[in-house]
C-alpha cells in the first residue's frame, strides 16, 4: 500500500484485535506513527521494507513480557524499555533465518532496580537513588540536564530523552559510571553532545535538527574510544564528522540516516577493526567510498536510498572475506548489468538488490564466484529481463523474485523460459508466491 500514511486506531474495549497472534506488514513506505497499543494475544511482529514505520509500542506484550519477532530494524518501544539497534549487532548471526533481519526482542526485563519516567523538570529532583532505566519524555521546560542530579545515580545503565523540544545541551559530567545506552530523540534544539570517556556503550540520536557535531572539536578524541554503537537518524545539520577519522576502535555498529547533506564518510574507516554492521540510508548527496577502503571485518552491509553511492570495483568489497550479508537498494542510474565481476567477496553469504531502475541482466560472471551463496532476494527491477545463460550458483537454497515484470512468466512452475535454471533451488517465492 505505497501511499498509507497513518493508521487510525479506536478506542475499543479488549483491543481492536483481541485474537491476532501474527502481524506482517509489507512495503508500505509512507505509514509512520504507531501501530494499535493493545494486542493482548500478539506473539510475532514482521515489518519489511516500511522505512517511515519506526515506533510501535505493544503494551499488552510488554506487560506479559512476551517475546516478539521483529524485523526491518525496526524500534520496539515500551514503558521500561527501549530495544533499539544494540540487539540488531547480533541478529544477522543467525544460520539460515528466515528472514535477514530477524530480530529477538524481549518486550520487558526483570530487574531489581527501577525504571521511571518523567514529563516534568520538578521531577527530575525527586529520582530514587537505584536507578536501572529513566526515561524523559515530552517535558517542555527542559533546557539542560541539572548538573549532578543523572550523575549520582550510578546504577544507571539506560537513559532516554525524547520529544524535549528545549533541550540544548548536557552538563559536563551527566554520564554515570554504569551507563549503557544513551537515546535522544526529536530534542530540535539540541546542539552538541559530549560522550563521557570509557562510559557509553551505545549512542543513538534521533530527529535533532540543529545537532550540529557529535562533541566540541577540540574534546572529542578522548571521549568516544569505548563507543560500540552508533545511531544518528533524522540530522539533517550533522554535515561533517571529525578530522582523521572516528576515534571509535571498539564500534562495532554505525546505522546513518536521513543524512540529506552528507557527502564524505567518516576518515580511515579502515582502521575500525572491530567495526561489523554498517547501514546507510537516505543519504542522497553521499557519493564516494571511502578513502583506505572498508573495514576489513565488516560482515553486514546495508545501503539503501543513497542514489549517487553506486556499487563498483572501486569500492573493494571482494576484498573483504569476512562480508556475509549485503544490501542495495535505490536507482543505481545506468546499471544494465549487475554483478561485474570480481565486485563481490567469494564469501558472500546472502545478497539482496532491490529497485535498480534500468539493471536489464544478471551478470553470470560476477555470479558465478560465489561458491557460498545461499539466498539471493531482487525485486522492484521493472527492466529486468533475464537471467544468467549459465544458471545461478548452485549453492542458492532461497531465491526471491519480486515485482520484476518481465521475469514473472519466465519463471512459472515448470513452464516458465528459465526454470531450469532455478529447478534446483529449494525454495523459491515469485510474488508472494512460495514454490519447492
């Protein structure tokens, strides 16, 4: 449904569907805001290829403490917690999931501390002194975190902001000691953040308009060196990243997004090491790779919507033995065939190409190398036409096919021009239509 935007829920008593167990939503760009807040008999969330929507609070499967399925990377959001892309480092681990971006997330925790919320300034003077998880959300008046008030609780290991239109900065020592996680969003005036040294795990930053650099230049190469994640959505003055390079050996993820003015990547990406997940989405104006190449461990690669970043030799990827995962999505411009060859690591796992708007055919030399393939997934390529003379590689177990017009009726059960070139795939889905 490529031009739903919101969906309207009622206030009805036991929830609108009191018996759902299964949700899948797919390819609905434009729905943004918040599914129904009440499925008593939720289990299992699917969401694809939806990237607008990206909070949906399950109430009812918080309070249950049910487990959920969640994919798309997509935020569960409840009252105590906020299971955002630390739990997706590890989702593409997965042996032969079901779906590449599977993701486990448990809707509560157990814990012996408290989670709290609070909508006012008055109430930040009031926090206990065992603090696991707090949350400030939609408190007006708040320009600055109050010096030593979040500092003093050092049980502290996640801290949310969200939907404080006046916040403009941190004090100097607002970290505590224990802190996990720190996740802003939608705060427009927030204008620089300074990570505390050897204490935040994992960053997130949504929906900051005038957030203009991640630290004050002159302080922030002591301040990111233990950093493991790092989020930045919806920034649009986040232009530019610190010279030399990110001072972060120990990130292992980056998710970028809504980068609308960002041109460069960060410098010497090669030197992050441990660096194993990177998405890049809707960053139109970024047109280079980076200079040194790729980190030489990245696993998982995800570039969507950044239409003047095209896939060549140039970008090194068939050197990188450790990639097992990799996405592209967008117009990719003057792409008649795909992949050239040698532009793909031997290694290569799983490879997933959507909406390359004038890719025509499969290049079976870029194909044919890649002994440890198993699922490939292309859709929404209208000017695809055929595929490889010498079949796809043998190792294919799943092969996915979708919205590509003019393969459709080459590839029918047993009748189709090119079945016999995917006779013996396990399983195949052309259209929603699942064949083995």
């Amino acid at each position: 449904m490529s031009e739903w935007e919101e969906w309207v829920s009622s206030e009805v008593e036991g929830g609108e569907f009191p018996c759902l167990r299964e949700l899948c939503i797919r390819r609905c760009p434009k729905l943004k805001g918040n599914l129904p807040k009440q499925l008593p008999s939720i289990v299992k969330v699917e969401i694809f290829e939806s990237q607008e929507l990206v909070t949906t609070p399950m109430t009812e499967a918080s309070s249950h403490k049910r487990l959920l399925e969640y994919h798309d990377k997509v935020l569960l959001i409840s009252e105590v917690k906020v299971a955002s892309f630390m739990e997706q480092m590890t989702v593409f681990k997965l042996e032969d999931a079901a779906e590449s971006s599977l993701l486990m997330v448990q809707g509560a925790t157990a814990s012996s501390f408290e989670s709290m919320r609070v909508s006012k300034v008055s109430e930040l003077i009031k926090l206990p002194s065992r603090l696991h998880s707090l949350k400030i959300e939609g408190c007006d008046d708040l320009e600055f975190i109050p010096e030593g008030v979040i500092g003093s609780i050092n049980s502290l290991q996640h801290f949310y902001i969200i939907n404080c239109p006046s916040l403009k900065s941190f004090t100097e020592d607002y970290p505590p000691t224990d802190l996990k996680t720190l996740y802003i969003r939608n705060c427009k005036k927030l204008e620089f953040i300074k990570p505390a040294e050897k204490r935040d795990r994992c960053l997130s930053i949504w929906d900051c308009a005038n957030l203009e650099s991640l630290s004050k230049p002159e302080g922030i190469q002591e301040h990111l060196t233990s950093l493991e994640a790092l989020e930045i959505r919806d920034c649009p003055s986040l232009v530019y990243f610190p010279k030399g390079g990110l001072p972060t050996p120990n990130l292992t993820f980056i998710w970028l997004s809504n980068r609308k003015n960002l041109k460069n990547l960060p410098d010497q990406l090669q030197t992050l090491k441990n660096l194993q997940s990177m998405f890049l989405n809707k960053c139109p104006e970024l047109e280079s790779h980076p200079d040194g190449g790729w980190p030489s461990n990245l696993s998982l690669f995800c570039v969507t919507f950044c239409d003047k970043l095209m896939p060549g030799k140039e970008w090194g990827l068939h050197g990188l033995d450790c990639l097992s995962h990799l996405e592209i999505e967008g117009k990719c411009e003057n792409m008649k065939s795909f992949p050239k060859e040698k532009l793909l690591p031997r290694n290569l796992n799983s490879l997933r190409i959507s909406g390359f708007m004038d890719l025509k055919y499969l290049d079976s030399m870029g194909l044919q190398h890649l002994s440890a393939l198993k699922r490939l997934d292309i859709s929404c390529c209208d000017q695809l036409q055929s595929l490889p003379e010498d079949g796809l590689p043998s190792s294919l177990s799943f092969l996915s096919i979708k919205e590509c017009s003019l393969l459709k009726s080459k590839l029918r059960n047993k009748k189709g021009k090119y079945w016999s070139k995917i006779a013996h795939i396990s399983c195949i889905e052309i259209d929603e239509e699942f064949i083995s």
